[in-house]
C-alpha cells in the first residue's frame, strides 16, 4: 500500500537567502528612485524658472509654472 502523499522536508533555512536578496533590492530602488526624483525635480524647477524670468514673464505666472 502507497500513501498517498509523500512528506517533503521543508528547509526554511534555503528561502533566507533568496529573500534577503529581493527586499534588499526592492530596497535600492525605492531609494534610488526617490534620490533621482528629487535631484530632477530640484533641476528642473531651478531651469524653468530661470527661463521663465529670463524671457520675462510675469512673477504669478512663475510661480504657478514652479509649483
């Protein structure tokens, strides 16, 4: 007679490495991610308004671009 299901030795020692590995990934990225958006947003808010006062635009008209 066969049983029906066969125990597998569950080692959870082999899924700690693999994880590690992901969250320190996902990790990376999210604080790659933000440190890119904010030096691009600085940039890019320093570029426009400095063009926008350069070709002379009205101040209100500046800062609503900048927001």
């Amino acid at each position: 007679m066969l049983p029906l299901q066969q125990a597998i030795p569950i080692d959870p020692q082999q899924y700690i490495p693999p994880l590690v590995s992901a969250v320190t990934t996902v990790v990376l990225f999210v604080v790659a991610f933000a440190l890119i958006y904010q030096l691009g947003k600085y940039f890019m808010t320093q570029a426009v308004e400095s063009s926008l006062e350069y070709r002379d635009f009205d101040r209100t008209l500046i800062d609503l671009a900048v927001s």
